[in-house]
C-alpha cells in the first residue's frame, strides 16, 4: 500500500504547496508574453527553484509530480 504524503495529511504543508505551485502555474502561463511574471530563458530555472521548495517539503509529493 503506498504510504499517504504530507500533502495530503497537513492542511499546513497543502497551503504551502498549492501556494508553490500557483506560482509554477502563473510563471507557465505567462511565459513568453512579457507580462510581469515572464521569465524567458530563466523559465526553467525558476520552476526548477520552485520544485526545490516542494521537495524540501514533501519530497514524496515532489516524486509524484516531478517524475523525471
């Protein structure tokens, strides 16, 4: 059976999380359209710093979405 993650069973962590990748979403969405969160060519740098936050917190959870 595969063990719950932290993300599941902290609401705090959760918050945390959702707040991180809200930022991941954000930085996607406006990539490449010179909006004020437009990173271009650091875009993958960015987002590589965010999943390290997620890690830090939930390294299982990190494992589920960052498979690679």
């Amino acid at each position: 059976m595969k063990e719950l993650t932290k993300y599941k069973t902290n609401k705090t962590i959760k918050k945390r999380i959702d707040k991180i990748l809200h930022k991941m979403a954000m930085i996607i969405a406006d990539k490449d359209t010179g909006a004020k969160n437009d990173f271009g060519k650091r875009t993958k740098i960015e987002l590589r710093k965010l999943e390290k936050q997620i890690k830090e917190i939930d390294s299982r959870f990190y494992d589920m979405i960052c498979p690679y």
